[in-house]
C-alpha cells in the first residue's frame, strides 16, 4: 500500500514539474491603441517609427503579449480614460485631458519650417514668417508657443490642414511657400509621392528652416505598475541608444 502511495505522489510531483515551466512561461496579454499616420504608425505594413519604439519597449519585459490596435488620436483618448479596449495608449501629449499614468516622454516631433530653395526665403526666426504663405498641420497654433499664434493670427495667408500630405502638396506644387511639421512627416510625403507634379521633386531641392526644440508625447497606462516597468525599459534603450538607432531608420 505504501508503494503504491508513493507511486501516486511521485507520479504527482513529476507531473507538476512538467507544468511549471508552462505556467512560468505565460504572459499576459496587453492591447496598446496606437494612431495610424505614417511614418510613425503604418496600419497597413502594421510598422512605423513608433510602432517599432514600442515594440522595443515590451521586448524588454518578456513577460507581456502585446497586441496593437490602430485608431484615431480622439478615440485614443477616450479609450485610455474611458473605455476597455486598449491597457495602453500610444502618443498622448502631457497637455491632453488624460486620466491615466504617463511614461516619461518617449516619442518625439522635430516640427520644422521647410521652404523651396528655388525660393530664396530668409526664415531666420519666427517673425520672418509673417508675409509668406504657411500650410500647417491642424492644432499646430496651439503647439508651438505664443509668438507662433500671434504671426499666424495676423497673417491671412496662413491656413491648417488636417492630413500633412496636403501640406506637402501644397508646397511641392507651389501653392503655399512654407510647409510647417514635423520633418520625418515631410520625408515620408516625398518618398512617397503624395502628391501630382510633373517634374521630379527630392529632399535636396528644399530648405530646411528650424525654429523649434523638439517635443514629445508619452505612453498612458491604466496600471501604474505598467507604467513604472516601461519607464525602467524606456531609460535602459536610451543609455544603449537603441532608440537612436530606429529614428536614424526613418532619416531620408
């Protein structure tokens, strides 16, 4: 009898053996919203520069399944305070009206002014802007500082759009003669031929006016715990310059 109990047990305490490392091994599932603008998140390639900044983040904690979501920025918002679809949200500005935990800033926009060489304009500050024609991205008076608003304010030839590649059509095809965002925006639209023009147009044939420090946006997390490991993960990749290498990617 005693051998057949100790059979039993030993039968038992092997089987379990063979299960922890299953259980050990399991990870919990995370939805991360992200946007969907190139370069900086492709839907339709499921890439982009700060797809693959994320994704280098949770390569750091093994023990999440990451899952992404794409939608648009408002519905990001409202999800990440809101709603349960999404555990993360991706690119949320420390000024939007946000409920949830935010990362230290990780991703980041160096919004330029770009005009035409052929042009010859002189943008040496941003008073300089004042009688030139300016497409800018929507939101973009609130974004960059006060003497910003008040040249665009005065000047009647300024205008916001909400798709960027309109505003590198618009300069490109010589309706406006200054392009305002974000630089790697700006790339994409050229390599990507946003835009109808019948002669060959490449980087080289544009002046690149910065006026601005760079800005950045953060992750939001429902779990404060979450949030604190990808700070961890996030200042680790900045010591080693792993973010570096994947905006220098995304450099035409």
């Amino acid at each position: 009898m005693d051998n057949v109990f100790s059979r039993i047990l030993l039968s038992l305490l092997f089987a379990g053996m063979l299960l922890l490392p299953t259980h050990a091994l399991a990870k919990q599932e995370l939805t991360i919203g992200v946007g969907n603008f190139p370069p900086f998140f492709i839907e339709k390639e499921q890439t982009g520069l700060f797809l693959e900044i994320t994704e280098a983040i949770f390569e750091q904690l093994p023990e999440y399944q990451v899952k992404f979501i794409f939608m648009s920025n408002r519905r990001l918002l409202h999800e990440i305070n809101y709603g349960d679809l999404i555990d993360v949200a991706c690119n949320i500005f420390s000024g939007s009206q946000v409920e949830a935990h935010l990362s230290t800033p990780i991703f980041r926009y160096t919004d330029v002014a770009i005009s035409k060489k052929s042009s010859q304009l002189k943008i040496k500050q941003i008073s300089d802007l004042q009688n030139v024609s300016i497409a800018a991205y929507q939101g973009a008076t609130e974004l960059l500082g006060n003497v910003f608003k008040k040249m665009a304010n005065k000047n009647p030839n300024y205008s916001e759009h909400s798709s960027p590649k309109d505003t590198t059509h618009l300069l490109v095809t010589g309706r406006k003669d200054i392009r305002i965002g974000d630089i790697r925006i700006f790339w994409y639209d050229l390599k990507n031929k946003h835009y109808q023009t019948g002669q060959p147009v490449n980087v080289s044939q544009f002046s690149i006016h910065r006026l601005w420090p760079d800005v950045y946006s953060h992750m939001a997390f429902k779990d404060k715990l979450l949030r604190n490991k990808v700070n961890s993960a996030i200042t680790d990749l900045t010591l080693n310059k792993s973010f570096d290498k994947i905006y220098l990617k995304y450099q035409l």
